[in-house]
C-alpha cells in the first residue's frame, strides 16, 4: 500500500529544519494548509471528512497527472487570488521536489504547472508628517481609553519606528533585551527562531526608559529581565492581536486611514525606507530586518517615480552647473 502524505510532510518539514533554513510555527500552519487545500480536491468529495486530507491521500494518487492537475486548477476555479495560488503552487512544487530527491515519487505532476503573474506591491511608508502625528497622539492621554498608558505607547511607537521590528518581535521583547552600551541595542527573537541586536537610537531607550519607571509605579517597583517588556494594563503580556488593536487606534486618531491587519507593519516600512533614502547600503538593511533573503529587502528599493524623480533634485552638479553656468 503506498505511504499517505502526511508523514512524508512531516519528514519534509523536519528537513528544512535540520538545513538551518528555520521555520516559524506560522509558516509551517501555512505549508500544511496549502498542502491539504490541494490534497482535499484530490479526494474528489471521497475520504473522511473529519480527517485531513494529508492523513487520506497516498503518494499513489500524486502519479495521476491528469487528477493532480485538476487539482491544481480548482485554485483558479474557486477564485483565490493570484498571490494565494502562487503560494499554494510553490509549496507544492518544493513538496514534489523533496518525494522525487528522496525517490518516493517517480514522475513529476508539477511538470507544466505555472505560477500565476503577480504583481509586487510596493511598500506603504508613513511620511515624516504622519509619523509625528502618531507620535504626538501616543504621548497624549486617550480621553476615550478606559486606562490610558501614553508611557507604554510612545514606548511602542519607538521600538516600532526606531527599529523596525515585526509585530510578534516587539511582544517577544523582555526586559532584558533592552541594552544600554555603546551603540544601545535590543535583542530581537526573529523568523526561524533567529536572534539579531538591532542598534537603536537613544532617544528610542530613552522613550523606554520612561515607560519602565511608570510600569514600575504601575506594578509596585521594576521587573525581573526575563518579563516581557510591553504588559497591558493588568500587568500580563502584550499580544500582536492586542498591539495591533492599539497600533489602529492610535491611526485612526492620527487621521491615518489604515486596515487594522497592516497598521503594525507599515512602521517596518516606514523604518527600511528611511534608511534606503539615506543612504544605508542594502546588506545592512537586511540584517537589520532579519530578512533571510535579500530579495525581500530589495523590495524598498523599488521607488516610485516620483521619489526618482526627487532624489536626483539632490545631485551636487545642480549647484556646479549653475556656478559655471555661461553668459552672454
């Protein structure tokens, strides 16, 4: 009887594991999802509902090109969007690649199978003036909030803005990532389980700092270095569902027009494009961001033509040009 999928999954995903690449829990949700979505359409309305898919369709069943095909096609039918088949498709490809190196699988269902074209948006970054205008709203008493906490918030709006971390790194933050040497630093638990020290600006410690001597008044004196740096109200720890309820209503208070789900990360936006527009050189950018590939990080160099358009109105020849320029 040929094996089901799912121990192979598991066997696959274990190997990307033991190559370093590092997988966060999300990512791996992910794989599975799109994995069994495919698998689900092979079982053509047959199996075990209440099982997964993976559980019930065989390496076998990948040999019908034909039926895996068909498969593949009811992405398109059920009308997800070209980034989510592109996504499913590429999972199933490396899937495939990995049955085939290790021999479970002879023929190539893949072979053919394209990615859909998607269009790359480029990055939303707040302007200098809407940045300040969050600022200026953390540091102001909510008079709608029922425990209103500016201290924490510019605190938040710091490390999100100053350093440019993920939503899940900033909730991760404990008391003792907080490095005050020379360049100050925070230790930042990234993708992959990978720890990096973003360097920050003082002023970002200092907006830390603040916020560490009223949670010490909040909560009858300082914490230990392994509590989570950013608690609510009640003391417990921050969660990216939470910060990102917060992150939107400062927005919105700001006058910015933000869905919910994007308002945390167009801080990191906003903190990579300031450092591509001052020059920063690229691999720096990406350590920075914990970005595994810099093909991620490119992406901020991606400018629109107005921005173009703009940076070369800095060229020290216009001044050159125009001192030399010839009379008649």
């Amino acid at each position: 009887m040929s094996a089901t999928l799912l121990p192979l999954v598991d066997e696959w995903l274990d190997e990307k594991v033991s190559l370093g690449r590092g997988l966060s829990r999300s990512s791996e949700r992910a794989y599975r999802v799109d994995l069994d979505r495919v698998a689900r359409e092979l079982l053509a309305g047959g199996g075990d509902p209440d099982r997964p898919a993976l559980e019930q369709v065989t390496v076998e069943d990948l040999t019908d090109v034909p039926r895996f095909r068909s498969a593949i096609a009811s992405l398109s039918r059920d009308g997800l969007a070209a980034s989510t088949r592109a996504r499913h498709i590429g999972t199933w490809g490396q899937f495939v690649t990995f049955l085939r190196t290790r021999g479970y699988l002879l023929v190539d269902p893949m072979l053919g199978v394209s990615r859909p074209q998607v269009r790359e948006a480029l990055p939303v970054a707040l302007s200098d003036a809407d940045l300040l205008r969050v600022i200026t709203v953390t540091g102001q008493v909510d008079e709608q909030a029922r425990f209103p906490w500016p201290e924490r918030d510019t605190a938040v709006v710091a490390v999100l803005a100053g350093a440019g971390v993920r939503a899940s790194e900033l909730v991760g933050l404990t008391v003792g990532a907080v490095s005050r040497d020379d360049p100050p630093t925070l230790r930042v638990h990234g993708k992959g389980g990978k720890w990096r020290q973003v360097p920050v600006p003082g002023e970002v410690i200092t907006a830390i700092d603040t916020y560490l001597v009223s949670l010490g008044e909040r909560f009858d004196g300082p914490r230990p270095p392994d509590a989570p740096l950013f608690v609510t109200y009640r003391g417990a720890a921050l969660t990216t569902s939470g910060l990102r309820w917060h992150v939107y209503r400062w927005c919105v208070r700001a006058g910015l027009d933000l869905p919910e789900q994007e308002a945390v990360h167009v801080f990191r936006h906003t903190y990579a494009m300031a450092l591509v527009r001052n020059g920063v050189d690229i691999r720096t950018i990406q350590t920075l961001l914990g970005h595994a590939k810099i093909t991620t990080t490119q992406v901020y160099l991606r400018m629109s033509g107005v921005e173009v358009a703009e940076a070369v109105q800095v060229l020290p020849v216009r001044g050159m040009l125009s001192a030399a320029s010839p009379t008649r």
